[in-house]
C-alpha cells in the first residue's frame, strides 16, 4: 500500500475512534451514563404483538430514534444496573406526533401510549418480581398523574405530557427515579436494573408516531437540550 493510502487509513481510523469515543463514553471523571439514538436502535426487541418500527432520523447532524406503531407494541430495553445513589436523574427529550382520542388509559383495553420511557428493578430471582416506572405521554390522563397498569400493578404509569398541548413539540423531561419510585411503589432504591422504551397501539389497534433523542442518567438535574429536527 501506498505510503500516502496508509497516511489516509490512519487518519480516517483515527477520525472513527475520536467520533466513537465521542457518541458512546461518558465523559472522562463523570458517573454519568448516556444512550444515543444509535444506541437505543440496536437494543434488544421485546415484542408483544408485532414490531413497532424504530429507525434513526438524522438532519443537519442531529439524530433521534423515530418510532411507528401501526396496532403493534415492541419494546427496545437494555438490562443494566443504574447507580440511583450516584446519577439518580434520567433525562431525555421525546416528541409525539399522534395520540388516541378517548382512549381509558387504565383499561386493558386502552393501555396503549404513543411513548413512553420505563425503568425496572428486581425484587427477587423470579421473572415477574419486578417493580417498573412507566413515564408517558398520555392521550387523555391529566398530567402529573399517576395509575397502576391494567395488568399488574408492579407497573405503575405516570403522566409526564397529557394530549395534545404539546404535540409535535420536541419536550424536555427530568425525573428523579429514586423519588419516583418513592411516591409510587414507597421504596427508594439504590438501584434499577433496566430502562426501555416503547411506541405501542395494540390493545386499541391505533397507529402512533414519535421521537426519542438521548436517554442520559445523570448526577445533576439541567435540563437536556433537544433536537430541532
């Protein structure tokens, strides 16, 4: 090989590691522990009826994970232990542009959310010992409410964004899990060890579509900044 095709091959090595250090490690001396679109993409699937579709958006350099649910529910989780006591903030931005008039959302029938963004704990070796946060943008719940899921109450749902105010607005969101978790299931966790999202229409057979940028756990509360594509 040339000695000026090598020079180029090093360089653009270079450029792809500088870049990936960039998009996947936390700062250097920080706890905190971020998940790009690009991440969250290639997370394990959790189908529940059908494939929601998750791709990347990208313009102008930005990128978020855009999700479509034509009557399918699928969730994109990674199982990770998350240091409460050390980054208890989670932060992201999220972006709805559909929602589903009239829906009870505290129905089997009607648990259905153009997004939303869960964390999960274990509370013992069995499968189902596991006690989740669901933060969603609901259709028709006030926001600031909260409810247990039609199907188990160790899921518990919290209203962070309610109908259609706010819609097709990319919102900020900042949440302190360990209070969460205080006010809905009375434990304060060291702890969680998971974090999922999810765009889902199967209970209802409704379509739904939104945005995710960057989910990031975090020491301090400032607000993320959110795309503008």
């Amino acid at each position: 090989m040339p000695a000026s095709s090598t020079l180029v091959s090093s360089a653009l090595r270079w450029l792809l590691l500088t870049w990936l250090a960039v998009v996947i490690t936390p700062a250097i001396g920080s706890d905190d522990q971020r998940f790009s679109p690009y991440h969250m993409e290639n997370w394990p699937t959790r189908s529940f009826e059908g494939e929601t579709d998750y791709q990347i958006i990208e313009e102008d350099g930005q990128a978020a994970l855009q999700a479509r649910a034509n009557g399918q529910a699928s969730a994109l989780y990674l199982e990770r232990e998350i240091d409460l006591d050390k980054t208890p903030y989670l932060k992201w931005c999220w972006q709805v542009d559909s929602l589903y008039p009239g829906l009870d959302e505290t129905t089997k029938a009607g648990d259905d959310y153009p997004a939303r963004v869960y964390v999960a704990r274990k509370t013992g070796l069995l499968p189902w010992q596991i006690e989740s946060v669901n933060y969603v943008w609901s259709s028709n719940q006030p926001a600031g409410s909260a409810w247990p899921n039609a199907f188990t109450d160790r899921a518990q749902l919290l209203a962070l964004q309610s109908g259609e105010q706010k819609q097709s607005q990319w919102v900020a969101e900042v949440r302190n899990v360990q209070a969460d978790y205080q006010r809905l299931f009375g434990e304060r966790p060291a702890s969680i060890d998971g974090v999922a999202l999810m765009t889902d229409g199967d209970n209802a057979g409704g379509d739904a579509s939104a945005r995710y940028s960057t989910l990031v756990f975090s020491a301090d509360s400032n607000p993320p900044d959110c795309p503008t594509l």
